[in-house]
C-alpha cells in the first residue's frame, strides 16, 4: 500500500510538475506576442498606436496571441481579438482584392474581414512596405489613387460600394487628412491624420464645386471596369478605349478629363472591347468580383447582420485561414460596428457628416451616373450575374436616398 501510495504521489508530482512547464510555455508565447503586437491604428479596445498598454485589457490581448482568430463563445456570444500581423512566409494562403473608390470606406469592410477570419490586411502602397503572403489587399485601383503593385498574387475579387452622395464627401476628407498629397510617398508619411476630424467646411465646398462632376464620372468608370472584368473605358464619355490611353488617364487634369487626351490618342477609331491587360494576365480568375459589398449596409444597424454575412460567405472556406463560425458572426459584427473594436475608420472623424451637402446640379449628375449604371446592367445578358443583381439593388437604393435630398431642398 505505501508503494502504491507513493507511485500515486510521484505520478501526481509529474502531473503538476508537466502542467506547470505547459502552462509557463504558454505564458512566455503570449508575452513574446505581446512585445511584437504593434497595431497600426487605433484600437477601441485599449491599445493606441502600438504604444503603452492598457492593464486591464491585457487579458484580452493574452487570449489575442494565443489565437488570433475572434473567439466563439457560444449561445451567439463572442470575443474580439487583435488580427495577425505576422504573416507566415511560406504557408499556402488564398488571396482576396478588396477594392473600392476612394472614400467608399474600404477600411470599414477590411476591419470586419480581419474580426472574421483573424488576420491583418494590407494596402497596395507603399509598394516597398507591402508584405508579403497576406491574404487581404484593399485598392483603389485603376483610380488614379490606386496602384497595381502586387503582381499575380489575387486569386479573387470583392467589390465595395458606398452611396456617392457619402463617398465624395470622404473621399475629401482622406485628401484633406494627407494634406492633398499627389504621390504615395506624401500620402503614407501623413496616414497618421488619417480618419481623426472632418475637413472644415469651407474647404470642403471649395472641392465640391471644382471637382464633383468629374469625380461622380470617376465613380461610375470604377463600377465599370470591375463589373466588366477590366474593360477599358474613357472616364467622361464611358467610350471604349486603348491600353494607351487607359494609362493616361491615371494622370487627371484638363488633358485627359477634358477630352483632349481621348480625341488625341483615340479619337474616331473604332475600338473593340479590350481588357486590361492586368486583369487579362495577373487574374487567373478574371477580375469580376465574387461579390459587392455595401459600406451603407453594413453600418447599418438593421441590415448590418445580413451584410456581415455576405461578406463572411465571400471569404469562407478559402486556404490559410479559418472564418469564425456562424453562430458568432453577429456578435463579431456587433463588436466591430456597435462598440468599435478593430482600426480607426471614417465613423471616428469629429464633425457632423450631414453639413457638408450638394447643390440640386450635383445632386441632379448624381441620378443621372446613377441611372446609366442601372440601365447598363439591367440588360438580358446580366440577369444571371449575381454582383449585377447586387449592383442594382444598391443602385435603387442610392437613387432613393439622393432623390430624398434632393426633395429636402
């Protein structure tokens, strides 16, 4: 009996001694994480600017390095945790294009698909800080914003969207935030501006009345070259053009806006449909989205949940990664959008979004960019596109909104 005893005691004594070791293991990880995890922006959860940490959130951020994906907790409840910003160099990983207008608040969606499935995004610029073998890249492209800097590597589309009538008005507070900057290396250097208060009014209305008719055609030409896999198209008239005269475009001014680059490089020629040539040979898969995403849906505090999981089916069951599991989706929403976890976006800005307005002409250009779109894709040969039946819901949506301020006065 005492030799048993103390074969208990021994295997006992083992026993903790092995869970002390494991658990000491765990707790060196997670301290190692915590030294490296350098968030680029503000976190609503307590962490700013990869700086000092907040004591009481620092179990959170235990459980963020011991597993980087959003926690399910079950009955519908969850976890938020930080993304990944470490990506691994060599792992397999499927790879998503999330690209949008400037101002449409792709950092919205971006900041919901890292909640989701755990992993950090990166933007396209700049080009020698992009890192490598992640799995989410946000673009402006082929705005003249954008860049098309990573090569082959997308194996897939997501197109967001956000009403015009809102997106113009962000997308000059972006510029007002980078101080108008005219290259990626003076736009990254102030990013840290970046979605703190809104532009002053005055300078805001400066821009509206010099640039909203020619960035209401831009917006309608983005829509286009994604919905149609990267046909080439003149900005103002939406006339088929050449490879040539597609890049100067990205070059804006009274050269190319105007119509003297397009009569010039193009003029009566008749050109047949032609694809970009990056969309022709850098996307196995083409360059027609998978699937539109709505900034003003998401947001939405009734049609956010179903707009969550729309862009959870988009990236699911993709390789290198794992998306939380269902029952926890709307609870991941609620902790992106409702308490404001993630990065710093456009819904942080200081100011009142509804004092900076149109005129009923711009209002007027609005519909009518608006209506050209939707009788484009309500053609017989989109009616079994899925993303063109997405494109005109929102359409109809965004035509009723305007029309609705239009009728405010």
């Amino acid at each position: 009996m005492q030799v048993r005893s103390r074969s208990r005691n021994n295997y006992s004594n083992i026993s903790r001694l092995r869970l002390r070791i494991i658990v000491s293991l765990l707790l060196l990880c997670a301290l190692q994480s915590l030294l490296q995890y350098k968030p680029k922006s503000q976190n609503h959860g307590g962490v700013e600017n990869g700086s000092k940490f907040n004591l009481i959130y620092l179990p959170s951020l235990l459980l963020a390095s011991l597993r980087t994906l959003s926690l399910n907790l079950g009955g519908g409840k969850c976890q938020w945790t930080a993304p990944d910003y470490t990506p691994n160099a060599t792992k397999q990983i499927f790879k998503t294009l999330v690209a949008g207008f400037p101002g449409g608040s792709k950092r919205s969606v971006i900041t919901q698909i890292e909640a989701l499935a755990g992993v950090s995004a990166v933007d396209e610029w700049p080009r020698q800080s992009i890192k490598e073998n992640q799995p989410f890249m946000k673009t402006n492209y082929p705005h003249h914003e954008g860049y098309w800097t990573w090569g082959d590597s997308m194996q897939q589309v997501i197109l967001v969207l956000r009403n015009p009538r809102y997106a113009l008005i962000e997308y000059h507070d972006v510029l007002y935030d980078i101080d108008y900057a005219n290259n990626a290396r003076d736009a990254y250097a102030r990013s840290e501006n970046l979605y703190l208060n809104r532009a002053p009014i005055g300078d805001f209305l400066e821009w509206r009345d010099k640039r909203t008719a020619y960035e209401i055609a831009w917006w309608g030409w983005f829509i286009d070259y994604w919905m149609e896999g990267g046909i080439m198209r003149d900005i103002m008239t939406h006339k088929l053009t050449t490879q040539e005269h597609f890049i100067r475009q990205a070059q804006p001014g009274p050269y190319t806006e105007g119509g003297e680059a397009f009569q010039n490089m193009v003029g009566d020629a008749v050109v047949p449909p032609t694809i970009d040539i990056h969309c022709a040979l850098d996307m196995a898969s083409g360059c027609l989205p998978v699937s539109i995403i709505s900034v003003d849906r998401l947001l939405d505090p009734v049609k956010g949940y179903a707009e969550n999981a729309v862009l959870a089916a988009a990236i699911e069951g993709k390789t290198g990664f794992n998306v939380i599991e269902e029952e926890a989706r709307d609870c991941i929403w609620e902790e992106v959008v409702i308490r404001r976890k993630g990065s710093r976006t456009m819904r942080d800005r200081i100011g009142d979004e509804a004092a900076y307005a149109f005129n009923f002409e711009m209002y007027g250009l609005m519909i009518q960019e608006l209506s050209r779109l939707k009788s484009k894709y309500s053609a017989p040969e989109w009616d079994d596109v899925l993303v063109a039946q997405q494109l005109l819901e929102l359409l109809d949506d965004y035509i009723l909104d305007i029309t609705s301020d239009i009728i405010q006065g």
